[in-house]
C-alpha cells in the first residue's frame, strides 16, 4: 500500500503540545530491547536535532515575523518530539555502550543507504564513509572491553560484526578532500535527497555526542579515542552535507527535512518489535504530517511553486535497519585502501594526505592504534565479532602498515 504524506492529514498543530507527564517516557531495557530498536531512537534523536538547528539557521535570516512565528511553533513542537526520542535511551546505560550503539547506527544505516542509493557516486560516498564508521566501532568495542570488562557483543547482539575497517590513522585527510560534489537538486531522485540527508544528520548528532561526551573521561586512552573520532566525525560532516546541492532555497530544504521526517518515522513505524516504542513513532508520525503542510504552504506562498514539484508522490520503501555483514565484508575486500583526492577518491596515498597524516600524527602513533595495542597487552588478541568466519587482512597501500 502506498502512502503519500501530502495527501495525509494528522494531528492538528494546536493539539500537539504535550504536559510533561506526557513527556516523560519509559526507556527501554537495555539488556533485553532489540538492538536495532536503539539504532532507530538514536536515528531518530538526529533527525529531529537537524530539523531543530535547520530551522534555528532558517529563522536567523528570515525577516518575515509571520515565518518566524510558525518556524518557532513548529520548533518548539519538535523540541518536545526531540526530548521523548531520546529520553527513550535507557540512563542505565554508559556513556561507552551508547557509543557502540552510535556507531552500529552509523554502520549498518549507511550500509543500507549505500545499497539502495541510485546515484553512483552518491553510492560511493556512503560506501566509503561506513568503512570508517566500521573501524571506529572496531576501536570503540575494544575499549569498551578494557574499561568495563563487558563486551560488544552484548551491544550489538552479532546483527553486526565487529572486525576492523578502513584503519581510522588513514582517516585524517586535508580538509580539502572532505568536499564532495553536491547532487544536483533538478535530476536527483527524491530518494537521493532523503538519503543524504539522513545520513548528514547522523553523522552530526555521532559528531556532537562524541565532543561532549569524550572530555567527561578519565582515563586518557579514553579521551584521546574520542577526540580522535570525533575530528573524523567533523570530515564525514563535511563529506556528508557537500552532497547537497546548495542551489535548493530556504522553503525547498524545509519541506525536504518535514517530509524526511514523515519518511522516517513512517518506515521506523512499520518495523518496530516494541510496542511502546511503535506508538511514539506512530504519533509522531501523525505530528510531523501536519508540519510537512505547514512547511508546504509556506513554499508555496513564498517561493511560489507546488512542493510536489520537489518531493516524491508517495514514500519510498521503507528505510529498514538489517544485517549488511556479506556487504561490508565485499566492500572491505574492494576499498578498504581508497582515500580521497579533491571529490573524487583514489587508491593510493598522495602528497596532500601524506602532508597532513605527518601534521596530525606528530611522529606518534594515534589513540585509534593504541587501544589495540593497551587491549593486545592487558587480554593477549583484539576484541572481535566474526559472525561469517575469520576475513582476511586486505593490504593497504596508504604508506604504512595497518597495526589493526
């Protein structure tokens, strides 16, 4: 059955605000919720932060009070959308377990995008970021094991393996070979649209939780892992949002992020297992339905044309957390030694990567290097989930030998 947001009316805006006893949500179990369900809550926090700040931007250089005022009710409204999404984490949990859930999200959520994606460089954008996503949950994952003597295993519960990725020493690149080419708003296909904007706003929310959770460590392997990772989360934001053809207006990108969020929380409703978890995202659907019409009639009084022009006649198939093992495992057999070169990318190390791996490195290994090193010495091997048998080293052709 096909569903077409545009065509849909949901809970009128004046009967959206809720108390805040309707606010405060049960979390989810943590040792007994689906782990995907924790993928979608963390998805989902992304979404609605990217629809917040857009929104906060767009109401900065908006002069029209009446804008501003409806950008301000709706806001607020995803304010409280917001809040029940991630107050949904359960507070038992640690800092170090929600970061592996963090970058399951990242793994396996741009390992299907990458799949479904139509455009192919688009398609090699994504495959190329969820290598290095693949690594850092590698890095996490044995941290996790020295400092709190559990493993990932429990986390991830093996819908996702655990093996190096692309090393994340080779992540650091010239900020200039961060930018992508952006797509272009007029041929793409809607889903390419929704696509990068999901992933965008992902990979923003991994980059701010890690810059404020990192520093509340003690322990320096600690610190220095996450603020390791989270300057490579600050280049897959950059990657990620130069996909977006900055040619689209103010009111196109705005019906975009209402429609992306319907998109979503459409999909994250026909495929969860918990029931309670089912219904917020069943009636934050029915919100969001209303904030895309709202959206929709500010870009027709104000940029003058029909958001069907933009946005797709009914929503894509829906975006579905799954296993992506056989996937990744073919892309870390074919490119596992690509890094990038101005916005296309290359095989083989050159003078600008090489340049800047000097800089950043300062003749010492990196705390992504180390923690296998420190885990090696404490246990005796790296800490590991191999679900389809043991995957052979690739040889990197990047200057140096991986120590993964």
């Amino acid at each position: 059955m096909t569903f077409n947001p545009l065509e849909q009316r949901g809970i009128p805006l004046d009967k959206q605000l809720r108390s805040w006893r309707e606010l405060d949500v049960e979390p989810v179990d943590p040792d007994h919720s689906d782990p995907y369900t924790k993928c979608r809550i963390i998805t989902m926090n992304g979404i609605e932060i990217e629809a917040l700040l857009f929104s906060h931007n767009f109401a900065r250089i908006c002069p029209d009070m009446e804008v501003k005022h409806k950008l301000a009710e709706i806001r607020y409204l995803e304010q409280q959308q917001q809040k029940v999404v991630n107050w949904l984490l359960p507070g038992s949990s640690s800092p170090l377990e929600t970061t592996i859930s963090y970058e399951q999200v990242a793994v396996d959520l741009t390992a299907w995008v990458a799949r479904m994606e139509p455009d192919p460089y688009l398609t090699q954008c994504y495959e190329f970021g969820v290598l290095e996503d693949f690594d850092h949950l590698y890095r996490y994952a044995n941290l996790y094991e020295m400092l709190q003597h559990r493993k990932a295993e429990k986390i991830v519960d093996q819908l996702t393996e655990v093996i190096p990725g692309r090393p994340t020493r080779y992540h650091h690149r010239n900020p200039i070979d961060n930018v992508r080419k952006p797509y272009d708003r007029s041929a793409a296909a809607p889903i390419s649209k929704l696509h990068a904007l999901t992933i965008l706003s992902a990979e923003q929310q991994t980059m701010n939780f890690y810059l404020n959770v990192g520093p509340q460590y003690m322990e320096p392997i600690a610190r220095q892992l996450y603020q390791e990772i989270a300057m490579v989360e600050e280049e897959h934001v950059t990657h990620y949002e130069s996909l977006l053809d900055p040619g689209e207006t103010w009111w196109e990108r705005l019906v975009n992020h209402e429609y992306n969020e319907c998109y979503l929380y459409y999909s994250f409703m026909e495929q969860e297992s918990d029931r309670k978890v089912k219904a917020i995202w069943e009636l934050h659907l029915n919100m969001e339905l209303e904030h895309l019409h709202a959206a929709c009639d500010l870009m027709r009084q104000h940029d003058g044309r029909d958001p069907a022009e933009v946005l797709a006649p009914e929503l894509p198939n829906v975006l579905t957390f799954e296993p992506n093992k056989a996937y990744l495992r073919e892309l870390l057999d074919t490119q596992i030694d690509l890094t990038t070169l101005g916005t296309g990318f290359v095989s083989e190390a050159h003078e600008r990567f090489q340049k800047m791996q000097d800089a950043v490195m300062g003749g010492e290994d990196p705390a992504s290097d180390r923690v296998i090193d420190e885990h090696n010495s404490v246990f005796g091997t790296d800490y590991r989930i191999e679900t389809e048998g043991p995957h052979p080293r690739p040889e990197l052709r990047q200057g140096a030998t991986s120590k993964a």
